[in-house]
C-alpha cells in the first residue's frame, strides 16, 4: 500500500476515540475516588476502635487529667503509670493516683494507640503504690466521690479498699469511691 493510497481516518472515528478515551479516563477516575473513599472510610473505623486507654503515651510523657471532683479538678504531670483502674501521674510537687472512672477529659494522648511492652500496665501494680505508701504512712489527701476531701495516712491496703488514719479515726475508704490521691513527692 502506498502512500498514496492511504485515507486519513475520517473525522467521527477520531472523535469516537476522544469520547472513549474520555469515559474510560472518567471510569478510572471513578474507580480511584471509591477505592480513596472506602480507604479513608476503613482509616477512620479502625481509629474509632482504639480506646483512649490505649492512646496513652508511654511513661515519662506529660498528661493533663481533667477530675469530677471540685477540690481537685486538674491534674498535670508525667505519667508514670497506667493500669485499667488507675493512672499515677507525678506533677512538680505531688504525685497524684487518678481513678480512670472519674476522669471528665485528658489532654497529652498520641494519636495513635501505643502498646508498652514493659510490665507497667498490669492492672495490680497500683497495690503496689499503696503498700507503699502504707510502708511510709505518708500523709496525703484523698478526693473522694461527692466532693468530700480526707487528709491522712494510708495505713492498710485491701483489693478493694483503703484505710486512712485522720488523728485517731480509722477510716475504710473502697478503692471504687476514691476519685483520686494527692501524696507529696518527698513524703
């Protein structure tokens, strides 16, 4: 076939082409929206699934712990430890033990979840604190549910509640109606 012979494609076949090449263009455009949709869609599932809990930041990292109780409504400080039941967060001065249930809001948390791969997040290390402080018989403060502040010394520790000695009262407080504690750092 010669040059010569050769007819120029007519004008509809080439405009046929450009639709076509237009829709199959819009038809992957399409595809790329759903496919970016469904992903952004499972993103933000999967981040609805993370507890706060697990948002913590690893210890040593400064937190600021909103409390339902009027005498102490702010707690800020590193967070030294994290439990299902409690947080303990060591500020300046105090070294505080936040109830989880009784926190109204916390500001410091990762955005993503992290998961500590040392020993602190088993849930009866808090008792650890506790004898502790019995061991010291520090004085402190104790918020309790209702707004009413005890001030004294931990004397005995239990799985479910506390004893506090106020002058010469004994007072039995259950870990449930403890809001949170404030002990002085260098007690």
């Amino acid at each position: 076939m010669e040059l010569e012979d050769f007819e120029p494609e007519p004008p509809i076949i080439g405009e046929l082409r450009r639709v076509i090449t237009d829709a199959f263009d819009e038809v992957k455009s399409e595809s790329r929206l759903d496919l970016d949709y469904e992903v952004a869609e499972t993103v933000r599932f999967e981040q609805g699934q993370v507890s706060w809990f697990d948002r913590l930041p690893l210890n040593h990292t400064q937190i600021q712990v909103r409390l339902s109780h009027q005498a102490l409504s702010t707690v800020t400080g590193n967070l030294i430890h994290k439990s299902g039941e409690f947080l303990i967060v060591a500020g300046e001065k105090f070294e505080y033990l936040v109830n989880n249930k009784y926190l109204v809001g916390i500001s410091g948390l990762d955005a993503r979840a992290t998961f500590s791969r040392q020993p602190n997040t088993i849930s009866w290390l808090e008792n650890v604190w506790f004898h502790d402080l019995c061991d010291r018989q520090v004085f402190g403060s104790w918020y309790l549910v209702g707004g009413e502040v005890v001030s004294g010394e931990c004397l005995r520790s239990g799985f479910d509640a506390i004893d506090i000695r106020q002058r010469e009262d004994c007072m039995t407080i259950p870990k449930r109606a403890l809001v949170a504690a404030q002990i002085p750092l260098f007690g």
